[in-house]
C-alpha cells in the first residue's frame, strides 16, 4: 500500500513509525525531515504549496494520503485529490472550518447548541476595548484564524486583556477578535475517527498546552500528554460523544460539509459537564505521539478505511497500559528561539524498552561513519514511554528524558501530574 503522507513534525512522525507497522506500506512523506527519511522516501514539496503537492501525488498515484497538519486542510488539499479520485484522509476545505476559523466553529456551535463558552466577536481594537474596559476577568481573548497554538491569551485582568488584543492585531490584517468566557475545569482531548457516517473514538488524552510547570506561561503547541486520561471514564465518554461530536458530525452533514477524518475536540470538563474549547480537524501534537503507541489495530487499514466511508466495520483495539509523553523544547520557545545546537543523548534513550523519541524539529548530520543530531525547531523532541499504569509510564517518560541534553533544552517537569495528584492549584503571576 503505497502512501503519501503531509507534514512534517512529531505528530507526522508517530504516524510514519505506526502506519510503517504494516509490512506493505511504503511510504512517501512531503515535505518529511530527517527522522520521516529513515522511514521511506522524502519529496521537498512544502505543506502550503498544494498545486505542487497536487501534481506530486498525481505522479506518485498513492493508494492513501494522510493530511498531518491543518493548514493544507483548510487551503483544500484534501478536496483536490479527491476530485482526482484519490483516497484521503482529512477533510475538505468548508469541514476543516470548524478548526480553520474560530467564529465558523462558534456559530456553528451556537446553530447545533453545543455546550461551549459564551463569546462576542469584534473586528476592530477599539470596539474590543471598550467591551475589554466594562468586562469581569479572567476572560479568554481568541484570534479568528489559524495561529498555531499562539492565538488565544487568557487574561486575569485588564491590563493582560489590553496588550493581548494589540498582539492578536498583529497576528495578520483584519484579525476577528473573539472574547470568550473563561471555564474553570479540567482540560481533555477528545479524539474520533470518523468517515460522515460512522464515529470511532479513540482513547482519550491529556495535552499540557502552557510552556511552564502548573500550567503557568504563554500557551504552546503542547509540552506533553499522556493516555488514557483517568478523568474521562465511559460515562463521560457516552456524554462526549452524544452531547458533541455525533451532532457536529451530523450538523456538518446537514450543512453540506460533511466530515471524513479525524475529529478532534479540545474540551474543558467543567462542573456542569463537557464544554468545548475547540475543535481541531486533524490528529494532536503530542497527543498523537502518546496514543498511537498504544493502538493494537493496524493504522494504515484504518485510514483507509476512513477514505474509503467503511469505518463502520473497524474495530479498535488498544494495548491496556498508559503512555506519557514529554516534549522537549528549544530555548527561547514558543517565542524567539534556539536553532542548531547539538543532541546527545538519542540513542541511549531509544534503547529503553517501550520507550520512543519522535522528532518535531531535528536536522539529522550524516558527516562520516556516525549521525549527528541538531535542534531545527521550537518543539525539538517528543519522548514517549509506555507503563503498566500512569505513574509508571511517567517515570519511564522521565528517565528516557535524562539521557537526552541540548544547550537550553527545556522540558514541562510535571506532565501527568493533575491526574497523579489531583491537587495543582492556580498560582501563576504572570497574568
Ligand atoms: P484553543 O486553541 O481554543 O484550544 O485554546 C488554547 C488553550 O487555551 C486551551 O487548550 C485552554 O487551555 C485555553 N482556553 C481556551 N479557551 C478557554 C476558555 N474559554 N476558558 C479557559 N481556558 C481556555
Ligand atoms: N495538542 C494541541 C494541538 O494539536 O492542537
């Protein structure tokens, strides 16, 4: 089975390492890196350039395409090979709305009564700030459109609120601003396959979504998950699955757009039950990196299985052990950061058993007999271990980390913690 898989990063190289666990795969990764080289072929082909993507899989005629990040998504990727009558998994254009753009996923929410935070949306500064100037705090201030991860400041008070919206104003021209509610509660992500019909949830996850320990500092891509997470037991997955997603599948169907591939709702589990945050139209990164290991049921079938509307049949299986996974960040990240130091330390933590290092932001160095690694990236490494309970996979997590150094490596010191402890309380004075 030939396929070609979008993107790049961590994410996209769980899902090599685990679609690769089918002998018959051989697999094409554009634009790939280093670590997607060592698991099949790479075409320099860039994530936004989807006229070349277009003619690349037109010549490489994959019998599947996985779409890895959001942005080909939302620029009609998946809706271009599809009416080359290739299989895809991802979803169109007008479906990946419900990630690409903030007030389309909130008006739809409000037209199918989805639990979510009350919302205004402004679309110049000073409307915001007077609105910002008569609110109470905290309060969540959004941008529109796709920032990756950088687009939402969470303020404790005005003064927080005033400089958040001049530095969405920056993000782009015309930004909608969306101010939201702020909900009190525990953070889950929910991840279901689905082909418009069908719906299969996989296990559930935690992300950790700020740089600092205790969920303080500016928020990131994701500093680390870990699966399943204890909180979502089968009552609250019922109620996750009948009160969101099964209405967002069948209200994107209703509206034209129905939606094939990954649904993805950030939620907050708050005391009068699941809200959503967002929704995301394509696997998390580093949820991926935790859940996938722990998948028994072959990946690659399943994707296609989701192009090709037959998910009905599919049956996931899943390893009972829990996984955590660690991100290992570049100094100066999610702002400014370092690039071009050198890793040590790879080998030795990926010979631990049930332990995996997947690379976000490496440039691997072939200078004579022996490889080197450097950081090419904010988020560099995602280290994954696998436990017989949490705290178990953790410690694993942890230990793998150790034999891992940079200059200025950061990593989160406390991933799995809120449901090891239950008891991280809000102290941040940074907001
Ligand atoms: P989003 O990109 O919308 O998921 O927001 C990024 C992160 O900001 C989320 O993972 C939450 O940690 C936090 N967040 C977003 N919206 C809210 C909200 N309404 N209340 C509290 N925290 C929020
Ligand atoms: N883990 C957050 C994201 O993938 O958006």
């Amino acid at each position: 089975m030939k396929i070609l898989l979008i993107g790049q990063g961590g994410r996209e190289h769980a899902l090599a390492w685990r679609l690769k666990q089918n002998p018959r795969v051989k697999l094409i990764s554009a634009p790939g890196s280093s670590a997607l080289a060592s698991l099949g072929e790479v075409e320099p082909v860039a994530v936004d350039n989807i006229s070349a993507l277009v003619s690349l899989a037109n010549r490489v005629q994959p019998d599947l395409t996985v779409i890895g990040p959001e942005l080909p998504l939302v620029m009609g990727l998946a809706d271009q090979l599809r009416s080359l009558g290739l299989a895809v998994f991802g979803p169109s254009a007008r479906a990946a709305q419900i990630e690409g753009s903030k007030v389309f996923a909130k008006d739809f929410m409000v037209r199918h009564n989805l639990p979510t935070a009350s919302y205004a949306v402004f679309y110049d500064l000073e409307e915001a700030q007077q609105y910002l100037e008569a609110a109470s705090y905290p309060l969540v201030l959004k941008a529109d459109g796709l920032a990756q991860g950088k687009g939402v400041v969470i303020c404790g008070k005005l003064e927080a609120a005033l400089k958040g919206i001049h530095d969405i104003a920056r993000l782009g021209k015309g930004q909608r601003i969306l101010v939201e509610e702020y909900l009190a509660g525990e953070e889950v992500s929910f991840f279901a396959l689905t082909d418009g019909k069908a719906i299969k949830p996989l296990l559930s996850a935690q992300d950790h979504k700020t740089i600092y320990d205790n969920d303080c500092g500016p928020n990131t891509g994701g500093m680390g998950a870990y699966s399943p997470a204890p909180l979502v037991n089968k009552r609250l997955e019922e109620m996750i699955l009948e009160t969101i997603i099964q209405p967002v599948v069948s209200g994107l169907a209703t509206e034209g757009c129905p939606y094939s591939g990954l649904l993805y709702a950030g939620l907050m589990v708050t005391l009068s039950g699941p809200k959503v945050l967002e929704f995301n139209a394509r696997f998390g990164d580093p949820e991926t990196q935790a859940l996938l290991p722990l998948l028994k049921t072959d990946l690659a079938e399943t994707l296609l299985a989701v192009a090709e509307s037959r998910l009905k049949d599919v049956n996931l299986e899943w390893e009972n052990k829990s996984a955590a996974t660690v991100v290992m960040s570049a100094e100066g990240y999610p702002g400014p950061y370092r690039e071009d130091d050198l890793i040590t330390g790879l080998d030795e933590a990926r010979k631990r058993p049930d332990t995996l290092v997947f690379e976000s932001g490496v440039l691997k160095r072939q200078e004579g007999a022996t490889p080197t690694y450097h950081t090419k990236g904010g988020r560099v490494l995602a280290v994954t271990a696998l436990g017989a309970d949490l705290q178990d996979a953790v410690n694993r997590a942890y230990e793998a980390v150790g034999d891992i150094s940079w200059p200025g490596a950061h990593y989160r010191k406390d991933i799995g913690g809120k449901a090891l402890h239950q008891s991280l309380l809000y102290n941040c004075d940074d907001d």
